[in-house]
C-alpha cells in the first residue's frame, strides 16, 4: 500500500498539527464562555454545554485537546482514519467521560433535551404524561426541564411555534446567496446543495430539512484535490463533538439562527484557509 493510501494515526504528524490549530479556537471559544455554542439551536449543544459547566479547569482543558484531536482526524479520508478515531473516541479519559455522561439519565430523562416539537408532543399527550410521571418516581434525581433561555426566551413550551421548512428556506436562500454567490441544486431527498467560495475557498453546502428529527441539517465539505485533505459533511458543532442536527428552530428565534449558520459557514471557511497553509509534510 502507498504512502498516500496508508491508515493514519491520532500521531501523524499532519493531524497533530491540524489539532493544534483546532485546540486553539476551541480553547478560545472555551474561555469567553462558549457564546457560540450557546447558540446553537440543538439539543447536542445543550447537553454539552450542561456537561461542560460540571469540569473543572484542568478537566475543561483535557477534553478540548481530546475533541480537537478527534475534530482534526475529520480533515483526512474516512478509510484511512477510522481505526484512530475510534481509538481516541473509546480510550481517552476525557471522551469516555463525556460519552458515559451524556448517555447517562440525567440527560435522558429532561424535556430540556428533547428536541421542541417531541416536548410539546409529550405535554400535550396524557398518556405520555402519565408514563413519564411514573418513571420520575423511580428517580434519584429531578430531571431538567427548563428550556434554555438564549434560545426561546421564557416563552412556555405550549406557544412556541417551531420554524418549519419554508420559512428556513426563505431565509437561507439569499444568505446563502450573498455568503457563497450560490443558488441551490435540488438532490434526491430533498436534500439542497449550494456550491460557491469564501474568500476563495471553494465549499459545498448541504442543507436538509426533516418532519421526523432535527428541523434543519447544515454540512459543510470541502477538498483540496492536490493534498490528501478534505472535510466532508463537517459542522462546526462536529469540533465539540456535539453533531445532531437543529431542532431547537423557532419562528422568533429562527432569523438569527440562519445569521448563526452564516458566521459558522466564515469561520469554518477560516479554518480550512489556515489547515491549507500547512506546510505538507506537517
């Protein structure tokens, strides 16, 4: 096997120097308080951020090297990564931890990590209200049912209107437009795909909306065909480990998201420009 076809280790010397680049916004963002992630319209974010307020310093600083690492191995074909990945995903002390936390019930059981259309489904279904009653009482602990203010404001799960696809489209399109000179490219699935640059930097944008999980899906894919380097299907919530789609879309909040996922679309743009600059024998 070639070089160039040969798996590659959470040691390579090319991630390595990915992931220091990574660790260093992520460390950043970890520092000003994750006004980023805050955000994000997505119950993975949630359940990261409530998870992340628990660690200590030297605990925060761990985990941010450990996801910078795993988010570097994304930049490199799937085939020649996924015995690493997996390596650092199941033995680094700091993703088994997340892993073991977020699978954990205290963010099973809360309607705060619910995407809103599944909460307001179960409020409103007696049955289900019932059922979820009787299990609490089995419970050591209270579940978290507050929704994150950022996000809908103190507006109670009952009148919230959640965004659906029409109005996401109508404001995607011309950000989209405006962003990536990009008019979008209907695929099999519904799916829609923008392609266009930022600041040169060739991108593809994959968008999908769904009536059966999260609302709206973004992706991000980018290649540099002279280097074995690409990003396909990347968010920036990917870096944190926390990729599960938005479903935390509202009609009040749902301008302001589409303004988020234009800086995102900047800022992972950013970091593809400063990987390319990488000397190639990094």
């Amino acid at each position: 096997m070639s070089e160039r076809l040969a798996e590659i280790g959470p040691d390579d010397p090319r991630v390595q120097a990915i992931a220091r680049l990574i660790a260093e916004d992520l460390a950043e963002e970890a520092r000003e308080g994750l006004p980023t992630l805050r955000r994000i319209p997505s119950t993975g974010t949630i359940k990261f951020l409530d998870y992340f307020a628990t660690l200590t310093p030297g605990d925060c600083t761990l985990l941010v090297e450990a996801l910078a690492q795993l988010a570097a191995l994304h930049f490199f074909p799937t085939p020649l990564i996924a015995k690493a990945h997996e390596q650092v995903r199941t033995t680094h002390p700091a993703c088994r931890r997340l892993s073991h936390a977020l699978q954990s019930p205290a963010f099973s059981y809360g309607l705060r990590y619910c995407d809103l259309r599944m909460h307001r489904m179960m409020v409103n279904d007696a049955q289900s209200v019932a059922q979820m009653t009787a299990t609490r009482a089995t419970l050591d602990f209270a579940p978290r049912d507050d929704l994150p203010e950022l996000l809908v404001g103190s507006t109670s799960i009952r009148d919230i209107q959640t965004a659906k696809a029409p109005l996401l489209r109508k404001l995607l399109n011309p950000m989209l437009l405006k962003r990536l000179s990009a008019k979008p490219e209907k695929r099999p699935g519904g799916e829609l795909v923008y392609d266009g640059s930022i600041d040169g930097m060739p991108l593809r944008v994959s968008i999908i909306f769904s009536n059966l999980y999260a609302q709206m899906h973004y992706a991000v894919s980018w290649p540099i065909r002279e280097r074995p380097l690409l990003a396909k299907r990347l968010t920036y919530e990917a870096l944190w480990g926390a990729n599960t789609g938005w479903d935390y879309l509202t009609e009040e909040n749902a301008l302001r998201s589409i303004e988020l996922l234009d800086d995102l679309l900047v800022r992972l743009a950013n970091l593809f420009h400063r990987i390319a600059d990488l000397p190639v024998s990094a």
